[in-house]
C-alpha cells in the first residue's frame, strides 16, 4: 500500500491498535483478536522482544490480506526504524521527534507519525514532513486539547495516544483528532489469555466509529 492510500485509510478507519506483550506467541494471538474485531492498522512496538522478527513474520503472516496494515511503534532512533522497515513495517510511529528517523521514512515513503506535546515539537514535526502528528501522552491532556492546538495549528492532523478507550473515543473524534492509537483499554483481556475480550473491545471501538461517522 503506497503512502497516500494508507494515509487516506488511515482516516477513513481512525483506529490504531498499539500491540505490546511479552512474546511473540502473546503478540500474534493479540493482532489475531484485534483483526477479528475489525481494526486493521497494528502498531507492533520496539517494547516488545525481537519487535522486527515479530514483524516480518506477521507480515508474512498476513501477506495475502491486503486490508490490514502493519507498522512498528516505539521507535527511539535510527536504527530501530531503519529495522522495522527492512521488516516489512508499513509505518512508524515514535514517542518523540527524531529529525533522523523522519528523513529516513521520508526517503522511503513511509509515513512516520512523531510524538510531540507542544507547539514547538509540532510545528517542527510539520517542517520535517508529519503528515500526522501523534499526541503523546494523550491522558495527560485529555481530548479537549486537540482542539486547542488545532488553534495555531489548523493544517496539523493528530492522532493521540494514551488513555483512549471506548469511553472516551467519540469526545477525542469530537475534538477533531484524525485518528487515535489504543492499546492499554484494548488489549488488557490478553493479560489473563481472554483474547475473545480482546476481539470484543476490537469490536466495539469499530461500533463506535461506525456511528461517528454516520451521524
């Protein structure tokens, strides 16, 4: 999927699932459930194990689905980018902005979504390329601050992160987020090995999309 046609979809869904877990074992029956659930976009984190062989083999996986989109999440620098990629990862995402990893996901047209908490990291995020900025961490601001740094920043598109649950989800929408990344509300059936839970919640975000967008 080519840079523009995955930005587009990522609005057109606006969920993305952050995977974190122990193992890859626990990783891949995560994605199974969250897939089932009807979210597509994975955001598999350098937190995890081996994160870019947990990479490559879902994205051989799942290489004859072409609807769900595989990126890599937690990326601190250069190096852990540059692997993700070589994994198969169709995206990164970073906690931060590292001007580095942003001219190497530019080299290869791959979005980059960069982490940023003030006005001054996001316009720089803008300078250097961000088709989407990730506002990070979400909880710490709540979904009301979209809309206020949309104020100076109108052209900036946000996806935040942290603290987004199904409870909150329409607020954060309401406030103009593009997109948002959840992962702890998400995923915490896989805790105790419930994965159906994991589907479900899957399940219910998407609802709720689906509502939003109908209105």
């Amino acid at each position: 999927m080519d840079k523009t046609t995955l930005l587009a979809e990522l609005k057109k869904q606006r969920l993305v699932a952050v995977i974190r877990g122990k193992d890859e074992e626990e990783v891949t029956n995560i994605v199974d459930a969250v897939y089932r659930g009807g979210i597509h976009f994975m955001e598999i984190t350098y937190t995890i194990p081996q994160a870019e062989q947990v990479i490559a083999h879902l994205c051989k996986a799942y290489e004859h689905c072409d609807d769900i989109i595989i990126g890599a999440g937690t990326c601190l620098d250069i190096v852990s980018a540059r692997m993700a990629i070589s994994a198969g990862a169709q995206f990164v995402v970073c906690p931060h902005l590292d001007t580095e990893v942003m001219k190497l996901c530019n080299s290869y047209r791959v979005p980059c979504f960069p982490g940023a908490a003030n006005v001054k990291d996001m316009l720089e995020c803008l300078r250097y390329g961000a088709d989407v900025i990730k506002l990070f961490p979400g909880d710490t601001f709540g979904p009301k601050a979209v809309r206020a740094f949309k104020g100076p920043l109108p052209q900036a598109d946000f996806m935040p992160t942290g603290g987004v649950s199904a409870a909150n989800l329409t607020e954060w929408l309401d406030n103009g987020a593009v997109a948002v990344g959840t992962g702890g509300s998400l995923t915490k059936g896989a805790k105790t090995g419930d994965f159906e839970a994991v589907r479900l919640e899957a399940e219910k975000l998407v609802n709720i999309v689906r509502a939003y967008d109908q209105r």
